[in-house]
C-alpha cells in the first residue's frame, strides 16, 4: 500500500497554482502556527482510524505533498513518520518522499533533520532557474535558493534527490527552457519532473494571460520544448519512464510507480483520495469540514465503488502514461477481450501516424504520441467504454471487483488528470495531425 499525506500549508500562492493550498503568510513560524497544530492533531486522529481497518500493512511509499510540507518542523515529520510505523509495517526499503521548496531548506539543521525523521527522498519545486520566469510565477524563493537547497541536500546525505521544473511560460523561449535543463542537470538530481504550465481556471496566471499582460509561448514552441527537452534529458542518462518524469537509472519514482501500477493508496490530510480493495473516497477540502468527518468518524464511509468499467479505463489511463505502456495480457484478464481488436481502426491509424508501438505484448505511446496523450486516452476511453457497454466483460479475472454492498451508490468518475506536460496539441512540427477514425 502507498500512503499520500496532504499537507495544504505554502508561504504564498504562486500565481498559477490550483491545488488545494493554505498561505500562512511570509513571516508566519510554521511551528507556532495553531492551525498548523490543528491539522496535526487531526492527521494523527486520522491516521489511527484508518490503523483499525488496515493497521500492519506493507507500506511501500510515503509521499509528504502539497502545499508545502517542507514547512512542517521536522521533528512534526519525526512524530508523523514515527505514528505511522506504529500502526503499519515501514521497512527499510520505504521510499519517504516530502515536496520541498527551495527556501524552506534554508536552515542550518532542516535537511539533516529531515533525514534524521525518516525521510531518503526529496522533490523540490525549483520550477525555474531563471529570475524573471519565478517573479512571474510568483515563486516564493530565487534561482540561488535553488542551488543552495540541492547543495544543502546533497551535504546532508540525502541520497535521492528530484526537481521540478516547468515549461511553456509566459515568455519562455526554446532556448531558455533548454539551458534551463542543462542548468539543472549540473546540479545532478537523481530525478526530475518537468510540466508544461497549464492555466488554471480563476488563477493570477489565467487573468493575466486573457488580460494580454502574459503572453504563452507558440503551440508550436511548446511542443519544440517537450520534445527537445526529452531528448536532450535522455542523452544526459534520465530515463524517461512517464511522460513527465525522468530518473537515473534505479531512481524511479517508487510512488508514482505504484499508483500507475494500480496499488491500493492510503490519502490523509484535506483534500486527500484514498482508493483501497475497489473503494475510493476524497477527502473534503477544508480543513475544518475533514476535522469534522475525522473526529466523527465518517471518513471513507461512503466510497465510490469502482466498477469493473472504470477499473478497466483507469488501466489504460495510468499504463499509457508509462514508456512501459499497456500491458495488452491486463486489458485481457481485466475484461476477457483484445484490445488490439476492440480498437482496431484508432490503433491502425495511431500506429501509422507513428503515434504508438507494439512490441512484445505492450503498447506503448511513442514520444509524439505523448505530446498528444490526451487525445488519444480520450478516444481509447470513448471506444472501450462503448464497446464494455454494448458488449459487456467476457469472463476476465478482474472482473472479481466486490459488488457494491446495498445502500452505497457506484457511480464512476475518472478524472483525466494527463500531466500537465502533455495536452491536446494536435499541430506540431514532429508530427502529422491524427485523423480519428469514427466507429
Ligand atoms: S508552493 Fe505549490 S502548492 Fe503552494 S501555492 Fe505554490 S504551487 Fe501551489
């Protein structure tokens, strides 16, 4: 089982960011925070009702995200981490990841601290190395801050170290995003995740862009930057195992690795989703609303309960996003059927666009065809829904999902969360605009 901490606490809002995130202000000592407090309070609450239910579990991967959890003291990651050995089995191999951001590593003590409290892996949200770039993303740290955390990490021993990074901003340049990355790679993290930006609806970003002060760059540059910037992280030696993240060889994501695997994630803190034996709930946003549902108990008690369907199309969402690709033997034993022949026309045409490859019971999206996943998931998603629906699941084992027990509603959603570094750019200079195929 993986586990995902939420932690909602940032210094600021950066002027594209969506996710559920609390500004604590600039000054604001994390520590002597008593919202902060509470929420601890209530994670630990949290974490022993779930103990009673799944109490001794394996757990594979810890993941402190946000928000910035590098905000909370370490000693509170300590207690936290301590907490969770207490009720399920953390082994030596545990990947504990916690999302930093660069200037929250400042102090003397932190990363050493961190280390000390369990955590072998840190993801920091450098974002850009380039001044201007983080003044308009209204980043709270500069380029400098960058280097000295990964330098501060590196000193201290942690031995796995990933970065974001972000492309397609406002006034960004190929040539820009390319330094960007040889910048990075000089710093020699074990992994990096890059996203293209995507305007998120009611963001400063959003406003400003429709407003005519940002400008995007050109589709076509965009595109250039996923591309080129693949290939020159490759020609580094960063494997590109999803379509937004790379890895030395061995420093793949553990995490990610088993949430594309289908492995059962535990979600504490507000906001977070849990999907465990075939039931998914969302924690609610707020914090006092998932206080509330802690402290009485009701969390989880009303799941989503995934149909064999929705199994099925989250498969081939989450596999697609991989350089493994679709293992076609899973689509089988999920639903008794090919999948090859379910989507022969669209497979026929993806395949000539040099969009996907087949090779050895896989099928994979080629690097153009992730620059375009979106529009192909979503067509794979249409027809395979269509045909499960006419013709319904042939005996495939996974079709042992447990029914939905009285009283509680299925009722699917699958959201199409694609990795902002791969949207519907249907024109680009690498590829030949697809013809979807009708029937
Ligand atoms: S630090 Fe991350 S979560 Fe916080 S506001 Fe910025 S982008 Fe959002």
């Amino acid at each position: 089982m993986l586990v995902y901490i939420h932690v909602p606490f940032c210094r600021t809002r950066c002027n594209y960011c969506a996710f559920h995130s609390v500004p604590l202000g600039r000054g604001v000592d994390a520590a002597a925070s008593p919202q902060v407090r509470d929420y601890v309070d209530t994670l630990l609450m949290e974490l022993a009702l779930h103990a009673d239910t799944l109490g001794g579990a394996n757990i594979q991967s810890v993941f402190f995200g946000g928000g910035t959890p590098s905000l909370l003291p370490p000693r509170i990651v300590g207690v936290i981490l301590d907490r969770l050995g207490r009720h399920f089995h953390l082994g030596d191999k545990t990947e504990i990841t916690l999302e930093a951001n660069p200037e929250s590593l400042r102090g003397r003590n932190v990363v050493p601290d961190l280390l000390s409290a369990g955590v072998n892996r840190l993801s920091i949200g450098i974002q850009s190395l380039d001044e201007a770039m983080l003044r308009t993303l209204g980043r709270p740290h500069k380029a400098q801050d960058s280097l000295q955390a990964v330098f501060a990490a590196r000193e201290a021993g942690c031995a796995n170290i990933s970065m974001d990074l972000m492309w397609g901003l406002p006034g960004q340049s190929v040539r820009q995003w390319l330094q960007t990355l040889k910048d990075a790679v000089r710093m020699s993290p074990d992994h990096i995740s890059t996203y293209g930006l995507t305007l998120e609806p009611g963001t400063q970003m959003e406003l400003e862009c429709e407003e005519g002060r940002l400008v995007l760059p050109p589709e076509r540059d965009q595109n250039i930057m996923f591309m080129e910037g693949a290939a020159y992280l490759e020609a580094q030696g960063y494997l590109h195992y999803e379509i937004s993240n790379f890895a030395r060889m061995g420093f793949q994501c553990r995490h990610n690795l088993g949430y594309w695997d289908g492995l059962d994630y535990l979600g504490l803190g507000p906001s977070a989703t849990s999907t465990i034996a075939g039931r998914r709930w969302t924690n609610p946003a707020s914090q006092r609303a998932w206080d509330n549902m802690v402290r009485t108990g009701a969390l989880g008690k009303s799941p989503e309960v995934l149909t064999p369907t929705v199994r099925v199309l989250e498969l081939i969402m989450l596999r697609l996003r991989t350089a493994n690709g679709l293992r076609l033997k899973s689509y089988r034993e999920l639903t008794g059927r090919d999948f090859l022949r379910d989507n022969q026309r669209l497979i026929q045409a993806l395949h000539e666009n040099g969009l996907i490859r087949i090779r050895n019971g896989y099928l994979r999206l080629t690097r153009s065809g992730m620059l375009v996943s979106n529009a192909i998931i979503a067509n794979l998603f249409e027809r395979t829904e269509a045909v499960l629906n006419r013709e319904g699941l042939a005996a495939g084992d996974g079709n042992a999902v447990a029914p939905a027990p009285e009283g509680e509603a299925a009722q699917p959603t699958i959201k199409m969360d694609l990795g902002k570094g791969a949207g519907n750019k249907a024109a680009s200079p690498e590829i030949r605009p697809v013809v979807w195929p009708t029937a």
